[in-house]
C-alpha cells in the first residue's frame, strides 16, 4: 500500500538521515524554537492520499523527551565504535536507521558533537547501500554550518524527505527502505522507552505506547507486503516479538497498561535492538 510506504518514510527517514536537508531554492518554513513546536509540526499528513490518522515521528517523541527535561544520556545511543562491524547489507541498512535516530536524539536533546559523528555513519552507511546519491550533496554543509542551531535543524526537515523517497522508488529499493525504516523506529523506540523504565506510569506514558502501537502495526504491515526479500522477513520476525507483548495490553479490563506489561515491552524492545546492533 502506497499510502503506508509514504507515511513511514515520511514520519521516520527524515528524522535523523535528513534532519538537516532541505533543497536548493526552497524556503524552510519560518523558524520555531523547540518549546513552540507542536505535534502538528512533526507528524506528517500526506494530503494527497487517502489516509484517515497521523503516525507521530521519532522526532516528536525526542521533543517531547526535550520538553519534559529528559536529560541526554550518551550511554544509550549505538556506539559509534560499532559503524566497522556493519558489512552485510542487512547489517549497514537497518543500522543506517539506527544510527539516523541516534542522530536525531543527540541533535534534539543538545549533543552537537555526537550529532556530526552519527551524521557521518549515516553518510557512509548511505554509499554502502547505494543511497547516497539520494542525498542532497549540501547536507554535509549545512550540518556543519548549523550544529550549535537545533531550531534551524527542526525547521528545514519537511522540505527535504521527497527526494529521498522519490529516489528511492525510482531505484527499486523498497526492500533496503523497509531495513532503514525498522530499524530507525526501534532505536527510536528504544531510546524513547529505556529512561522510563523505572519511572511510574502516567497518562504521558500511556500516550507514548499508544502512539508507538499504531506505527507498529502499520510498519508490520509495510514489511509483510514486501516479506520476499529475505533481509525483509527477517526482521519481519524481530517486529512480529515486539507487537507480541504489546498485543497482550489488548486484553487488559481495569488498567491501560500493567507496570509488568511495560518492563516486558521494554525489555523485548532492547533484547530486538540489542541483536540488530550487534
């Protein structure tokens, strides 16, 4: 389903692959700080298709992690020593999208310097795949340029997704763009998830499962609809155990979600990511 394919890729590369990019000529919409930014700002609607919800990106999730006074913690983002390991395409695509929102993290939650090391992995984890003539050849400047300017970074990021996933399509890598996307949502997840693991649950929690589980589903179906690559079944499966625990929250009667039902998620989340970083 098309629809699906434009929203994933939309709510998820240009998070931390493009988070900086925007094309020559066009004018990024008008500067906002990190406090005025709402979730309209960060979750992409695409008008032009027949799509009744909004999928809440990692970078909406970062935000409100920035807004909440989340502090950086350089213990969780994939170490950046680990780029040499990645050779196999399987490996390099989906830790391109790890990576992608590691970068995203540091940039929102004030890290420059490791913002510029994960730019330069996703970079060359790009050449691995053939992506990197997707990217516009500017990026690198501009990221450069505006490292110590987070709000410049958020501004410019809806201009510059539509290239990328044109590219994309037109190459025929639909398979290689189900690796980056899965693997850029988990990271997400799990950089999202891991600080509230001994924290009591409240309503912005709740919120925060919920917003995950409707991207969960859709990012399933997206890859069992293209399950014949075999890169794309496996890690079809490594999905399939996350919706696992988070499909047990459907039979709950009293409560939304257990503190039980939470650890569980937590913990399958980081045993998934723990094995695609690896």
């Amino acid at each position: 389903m098309k629809t699906t394919f434009m929203t994933l890729a939309s709510a998820i590369l240009i998070v931390g692959i493009f988070a900086s990019c925007s094309s020559d000529g066009k004018k990024s919409s008008p500067r906002k700080s990190i406090e005025e930014l709402s979730v309209e700002d960060v979750i992409f609607d695409d008008e032009s298709q027949t799509i009744s919800y909004k999928i809440p990106s990692p970078l909406e999730m970062f935000i409100r992690m920035k807004n909440r006074n989340v502090p950086f913690s350089p213990e969780l983002p994939n170490k950046v020593a680990n780029g040499v390991r990645y050779v196999t395409q399987y490996q390099q695509a989906v830790n391109m999208g790890v990576y992608a929102s590691d970068m995203a993290y540091c940039c929102i939650l004030g890290n420059s310097q490791n913002t510029l090391e994960y730019f330069n992995l996703v970079k060359n984890l790009s050449i691995e795949i053939g992506l990197y003539e997707g990217i516009d050849k500017n990026l690198a400047d501009r990221v450069l340029n505006n490292l110590s300017e987070t709000d410049t970074l958020l501004s410019v990021t809806s201009d510059s997704y539509h290239d990328v996933v044109t590219y994309i399509e037109e190459q025929g890598l639909v398979d290689i763009q189900c690796l980056v996307v899965a693997g850029a949502w988990i990271e997400s997840l799990y950089l999202c998830l891991e600080p509230m693991k001994q924290q009591e649950l409240n309503d912005e929690t709740y919120e925060l499962i919920r917003d995950h589980q409707v991207l969960l589903e859709n990012l399933i179906e997206l890859l069992d609809q293209n399950k014949q690559s075999g890169n794309v079944a496996k890690l079809l499966e490594e999905l399939k155990l996350i919706q696992s625990v988070y499909d047990v929250t459907y039979q709950n009667k009293d409560e939304k979600v257990s503190k039980q039902q939470f650890i569980n998620i937590v913990n399958t989340v980081g045993d998934v990511r723990a094995r695609l970083i690896m």
